[in-house]
C-alpha cells in the first residue's frame, strides 16, 4: 500500500477511536495519527547531503585503490634489478611470487591497522562536531562485526 493510502486508513481509525471513546479523543483537541515514511524517519531532510557524502566516500575509496596500485607498480619497477639477482643467484619463481605476495600482504594488513585505527578517531571527531540537527546522531559508531566479517 502506498503512504497516502496508509494515511488514509489511519485517518479514518482515528475517526473511529473518536466516536467510540469520545472522552480520551475530543474532536476539538488537536490529537490526529501521524504516519511518517521509515526513510524520513531514518534521515529526515539530510538526504541530499548524506547521498553527496556517500558520493565523495567512494570517490576518494576509488582514488586510495589507484594510488595504491600505481604504488606497488612503481615498487615492483624499481625491483627488476634485485629480482634479476635473485633469480640469478637460484630462486625460484613460486619463491619470489611468495615473497612479493607476502610483502604485499604485510603492507595491507598494517594499512587496514591503520586505517581503522584513523577511521574510529576521526568517526568520534566528527561526531562532536556534528550540527544539532542531524537525525540519529547518537546511533553513529563504528561496528566491530562489520570490520571483523570476511566479506
């Protein structure tokens, strides 16, 4: 059913609780049922801007994932040499493909560290700093089974 369609049925039980308890529901008192969508519930007026903001997250996500690749491009391009002497010298491809995967690894998982060691930091700045107005404020946290879940 439609939000009109649900406004219009409590509407008209408000009519009904009206003239069957006439004494707790005055027709003059300005008591009327109210329906709000659970979206305006949620974030009110604040959509535009949390749409913005969700646009700019995955633009500067996206800008982390190339920057962070043209890293390790470049790290790998200036390795031709101690690769070739690697190689040179007897190891194997399975053991310089364990080596880099591993050093790549290490390198992600210090920066997952850090950045969620930043993010919890920066999410209770930016909390004390949010306006009056922001619906559901105090709701915002940092959840430990999301950053903990494999996916």
């Amino acid at each position: 059913m439609t939000i009109e369609q649900a406004r219009a049925r409590l509407a008209a039980f408000g009519q009904g609780l009206r003239a069957r308890f006439p004494n707790d529901y005055p027709a003059r008192a300005a008591w009327a049922p109210r329906l709000v969508s659970l979206q305006e519930d949620l974030v009110g007026s604040v959509t535009p801007a949390l749409l913005m903001l969700f646009g700019a997250v995955g633009f500067v996500l996206l800008i982390a994932c190339a920057n962070m690749a043209n890293l390790l491009l470049a790290r790998a391009s200036t390795r031709q040499r101690e690769v070739a002497v690697r190689r040179a010298l007897g190891s194997s491809r399975a053991r310089l493909v364990r080596l880099m995967l591993t050093e790549s690894l290490m390198l992600s998982v210090l920066g997952g560290i850090a950045g969620c060691a930043v993010t919890i930091w920066l999410v209770e700045a930016l909390i004390a700093l949010a306006p009056a107005g922001l619906p559901r404020s105090s709701e915002i946290a940092i959840d430990g089974q999301v950053l903990a879940s494999p996916r």
